[in-house]
C-alpha cells in the first residue's frame, strides 16, 4: 500500500496493516506499507501506476 501522511500525523505502517486487516477479508489484507510524498498523477487525473511500481 502507498501511503501519503498528514503533516501533522505520527502513523506507523503496523498501524495502517493494523486498520486495513480489520476491515477487509484475510486474502486481501495489506502485507506492505510505503509512505510517499504524494501520489503521482498524469494531467487528467489519473494515478499512475507504473510510477509507483519503479
């Protein structure tokens, strides 16, 4: 999962799995976090995946 953080937050990736494993089913749990500054998007608004891929 990428993560983009508040200023202002104090959130650990143990806390965002944490959150995400008590809503979802078990298969679709998150087993990685990575925080960002921002999401990349193109010009229309779209986010761009192979972006975050590489």
């Amino acid at each position: 999962a990428f993560v983009v953080r508040q200023p202002d937050a104090q959130l650990t990736a143990d806390e965002v799995m944490g959150f995400v494993a008590s809503k979802v089913a078990p298969h679709k749990k998150v087993r990685a976090v990575e925080f960002i500054e921002a999401i990349p998007k193109s010009a229309s608004g779209k986010i761009l995946r192979k972006d975050l891929r590489a």
